[in-house]
C-alpha cells in the first residue's frame, strides 16, 4: 500500500479497512457489519470509504 500511495498519492485514500474476524462472521452469517456488530472499528473506516465514494462520484 504504501508503494501505491508513492506513486499514486493523489489516487489512494489515507485510510485502511482492516480485517477483522466480525467481518468474517458477518458474512458468514449473511448480515452486514453494521448490523452485526455496529460498535466495530471497521464500521467507521466503512462510512468514511462511502462518504469518498460519494464525493468523487
């Protein structure tokens, strides 16, 4: 990742979605993380790639 933002720096965001084992029994269980557990960390990480998304499109 940090090869890609050195040549790319305007491209990659600032932030990581990291794996989590929620995210695994998430989808396991067919649920989203928000619904699974909306206290994990990665929920975060998740709206702010959505509010990027929104920016740019």
């Amino acid at each position: 990742l940090g090869d890609l933002r050195g040549a790319f720096p305007d491209k990659v965001t600032d932030f990581e979605v990291r794996r989590r084992v929620d995210l695994a029994k998430a989808w396991h269980e067919g649920k989203s993380i928000f619904t699974y557990n909306p206290r994990c960390d990665v929920v975060d990480a998740f709206q702010r790639l959505a509010g990027l998304v929104m920016e740019v499109s």
